[in-house]
C-alpha cells in the first residue's frame, strides 16, 4: 500500500523484531479537526527504499495472537504458513467460493 502524501502520514508504533506494529494515521486535509496519530486497528510493516516507502498489511490487531515464545502472529502469517485441509488459508478459500456462488 502506498499512501497519499497530500492527505495523510502514516507510521508504525510499537514494532515487533519483525518489523510488525501498529499502524497510526495523521490525517493532512482537515485543518479544524485532524487526526493525529490515530490508532486505526491495523497490523503493518514499512518498507523504506531510495524512491518510496510502501507498507504491508499484516490484518487487524484484534485478530492476532501471541505464541509461547513471544512472537505475535498475524492473519498474514498464519495464512501462509498453514496450507493444508485444516489451514485458515483452506478455510478462508472456500468461504470466499461460497460467496462467489
């Protein structure tokens, strides 16, 4: 995802080893009554290059978990880290063909 310049700045609090923290929000078009870093319930990583910084959505706080070791997994990563019969990412394919039908 890459974000409007003119109309918003984004940033990522509070990340994780990974690279994985929250996504906050200023938004630039209402000048009376701006958001300022706004926690808007989103999981996301940046990435930094020469020519732009783009950011990954890794799906909604709410929806992650944390393991024994520490590690917070993501709807990201749980899907694609599970194929198989009983596999969120299985599950998650036949919801979306039942919908389409």
């Amino acid at each position: 995802m890459r974000p409007s310049l003119d109309t918003a700045m984004l940033d990522v609090v509070d990340a994780d080893a990974r690279g994985i923290g929250d996504l906050v929000v200023t938004t630039l078009s209402n000048e009376y009554m701006p958001l300022l870093r706004y926690r808007i319930g989103d999981l996301c990583s940046r990435t930094v290059q020469s020519y732009r910084t783009a950011y990954v959505i890794h799906g909604r706080a709410a929806d992650a978990f944390h393991i024994a070791a520490g590690r917070r997994v993501t709807v990201r990563t749980s899907t694609r880290r599970s194929p198989g019969p009983r596999g969120l990412h299985t599950t998650r394919s036949r919801r979306k063909t039942a919908l389409l039908r």
